[in-house]
C-alpha cells in the first residue's frame, strides 16, 4: 500500500538506517517522553492492533463446530471437537484452531476474547483496498493519508501526550501513520547487527550536525536496547519452532517491552504477512497452523514481557476479510467477506465468543459463498478505543472512523 510518512523524511532515515541504526534493529521516530504524566484515573492502559494481512480464515481460526453445515462446507479443512481433527473447545459450539493454544488459555482465564462474523464495510475482495480501509478507518479505498489509531493518539488530550505511538517493522503499518508522533522500531535481521562503538559514533556525527535527528537516533538506539533487553534468553526458551514463528514471537516481545517501559510508548501496530491461503491451506498441520501458532506466540509474547502493564493492555488481531465458507480445487479458500477478529490482553472482558451467528446455510451465506458479517468491525474498534481512551462517540465518527454515525461502540469488550 502507497502511503505518506509521517515522521522524518525518507532520505534522512535511510541516512540513519545506512549508518547502523536500523542495522540494528531501529528506525527512529518520535519516541520517550522524559516525564510520564498521571492519567485520570489508576490505569495505564496499552493498546495493540496486529495487523493480519492476506485475509485470515476465520472458519478455520475459530470453527463453529456445532453449526451443522460447518463440517460439508469446509470439507477437509474443517475441524471437530473430537478425534484425529478435534480443535481447542471454547464455548462448545465454537473452538479454537489447535495452533491457538496460548489463546485458548488466556480464554479460559478471561483474558481473551473472539469477535466472529465480522468485517469492516467493505465488500469487495481486493487485498490491497481491503488493507486499505481496514487500516486507513475510512470508508473506502484510496485513503492512505493516516491511520485510524494515529488519528486516535492525534485525538487524545494534551494531558495524555505520554500515549505516544509505536510502529513495528521496517515500515511502519499504515494505521500507526499520521500527524501524532511515532517511535519506528525493526526487529533486527537481514543486516549485521551495529556495535555499540558504532552506534555512539554516529549519534556523536549528527547530534554535532544535525541536533533534530541525533536526538531521534539518540531514541532510536535507546529503544533496541530496550526491545532487545531479555531477547536472547527468551528465544531459548523456545527452541522449537524457528524461524517464521520466532520472528512473530521476537517482534511481539520487543514492542512489549517498549510499551512497558515507564516513559515508552503505550500505543502500538504490528502487521504480519501470510494469511492469503488459496492453496494447500492446511487444518492442523499446513500454511494457515503456521501463521497462527506465530500469531499465538506474539500473543504470549505480549504477556510475558509487558509484566505489569499487562493487567491494562488490550491486543486486537484484525484482518482485512474473510474467506469462502467451501474449499477450492486447490485444497484452500478464496477470498470471502465475514471472519473474526481477537481480542487478547489482562483488560479484556473475556472468556466469551461474542457473535450474532447468521449460519452456513446456503442461503444464508453472503452471495451465496462466504460467511456473512453481521457485526461491524469498525464497532468493535471504537468500543475499545473508547473504553481504554475515553475517546467520545461523537470523535469516533467523525474523525477517528469518518462517516461511521449510524456504527455505535461497541460496548462491554473492556473488564
């Protein structure tokens, strides 16, 4: 997606990324506050959009096994609640893929929630203006000025500054970019990692010549050190699964701990690639399994490395649309409408599937081939930011989520 940058110019980050910074993992933005200010209230609330990009199968992420027409439509996809194909049971009529098992704890601890059937207002099945109008908040396609959580922070009091943004990866997602401030930051990987000496060598150079974007550097650097703290050890610990799900895991785990930080950012956005299954899918074991046990890692990743500031975190996995409820002649699903979105973090009010189930009944599916949305994503999005930010309805729909009126907060997602 084609969007414009909201921090320092290009050719001047690329000047710092050349010089070592983001060879170690950095890309600089705006970043700490030095003076962390009292919130209104006891909370310090966080919150974490993940960005799934390709369009998750949300009726293999989160099968309704008990919808009788479930098992034909989806065929060997699909999965049951017992035997060689049985997934993590949830409520009973839904379950859990078997790669969400972290999920499935924090579910059955109330620290998780699923929003199934749902999808933002757009119905076509472009990936690229489907991101779009999932990450922009506007109606349509096109818009790729600003995120809807930038303009969030943007709409924050001046008291609640310290809401700084976080965008993960070497480009920040779209819905991070904006007028607020935003610290960049990428997991290191690809380059040689940049020494110590390095590093202070160049922040020298530039905070001589250029003060404005040595202090950048200056916080740049001072954010993979915080990223990376503890990075190691962790990785040991899960020798396993290698390479895809660690680099999920890793990205998780050091936004984590930047948002822990006591003067870091508190709000983030993270995009993971890889959910386009039109072919060879997979039930347990396959593309999809992969995908989702990377994302069941940066899940628990979150847990472990936020501490403290887990109890007022919220993390909402979201998707651009969903898939065919039948399964194509290249055992995969093609691109459909309704799927689910996950709720995750020590402030969720979970424990629940939260769905106005339409069914798989053919005529009940969407044009007759995808599971049909009945809750607006755009809803539950603005029920959160309005829970952990206090942002008014009336900011929702005009600025954060433009021409949305009529879509109301949804309410009680936050405990």
């Amino acid at each position: 997606m084609a969007g414009q940058r909201s921090n320092l110019a290009f050719t001047r980050r690329r000047l710092v990324q050349s010089a070592g910074a983001a060879a170690a993992g950095v890309l600089c933005g705006a970043g700490f506050l030095r003076t962390p200010a009292s919130a209104a209230s006891a909370r310090d609330p966080r919150f974490v959009v993940i960005i799934l990009r390709g369009a998750m199968d949300g009726l293999s992420a989160i099968p309704p096994v008990g919808d009788p027409d479930y098992a034909d439509l989806h065929g060997e996809l699909a999965f049951a609640s017992s035997g060689e194909r049985a997934a993590l049971k949830l409520d009973g009529f839904f379950f859990a893929h078997p790669a969400l098992a972290a999920f499935k704890r924090m579910y059955d601890e109330k620290r998780a929630a699923v929003i199934h059937a749902t999808a933002t207002g757009y119905r076509d099945r472009s990936h690229f203006d489907g991101q779009d109008v999932l990450e922009s908040g506007y109606p349509g396609p096109g818009r790729t000025d600003s995120g809807w959580l930038n303009r969030a922070l943007a709409a924050l009091p001046s008291s609640a500054h310290r809401m700084r943004g976080l965008g993960v990866g070497a480009t920040a997602p779209l819905v991070i970019r904006g007028p607020a401030p935003a610290l960049g930051w990428a997991p290191p990987g690809g380059l040689a990692p940049a020494g110590d000496d390095l590093g202070q060598r160049v922040l020298d150079l530039y905070a001589h010549r250029d003060p404005p974007l040595g202090q950048r550097l200056r916080e740049g650097l001072e954010a993979q050190k915080i990223a990376a703290e503890g990075a190691m050890p962790q990785a040991k610990k899960n020798p396993g699964a290698g390479g895809l799900v660690d680099q999920m895991r890793l990205a998780a785990a050091g936004a984590a701990r930047l948002l822990a930080a006591p003067d870091g950012p508190r709000v983030a956005a993270l995009a993971f690639d890889g959910f386009d299954t039109h072919q060879n899918e997979g039930a347990s074991q396959g593309l999809l399994a992969q995908r989702l046990q990377g994302l069941d890692a940066a899940f628990e990743a979150f847990q472990a490395n936020l501490g403290d500031a887990w109890s007022d975190s919220v993390i909402v996995a979201i998707t651009e649309f969903g898939r065919t409820a039948r399964v194509n002649g290249t055992r995969g699903t093609d691109h459909g409408t309704g799927t689910v979105a996950l709720l995750a973090g020590g402030a969720v009010a979970g424990g629940r599937v939260v769905a106005d189930w339409p069914g798989l009944k053919l005529e009940r599916l969407y044009q007759g081939r995808d599971l049909a949305p009945t809750t607006d994503l755009r809803a539950v999005l603005k029920g959160l930011l309005a829970d952990q930010f206090g942002l008014s309805e009336r900011t929702l729909a005009q600025g954060i989520f433009p021409d949305t009126a009529p879509v109301a907060p949804m309410k009680g997602l936050i405990a």
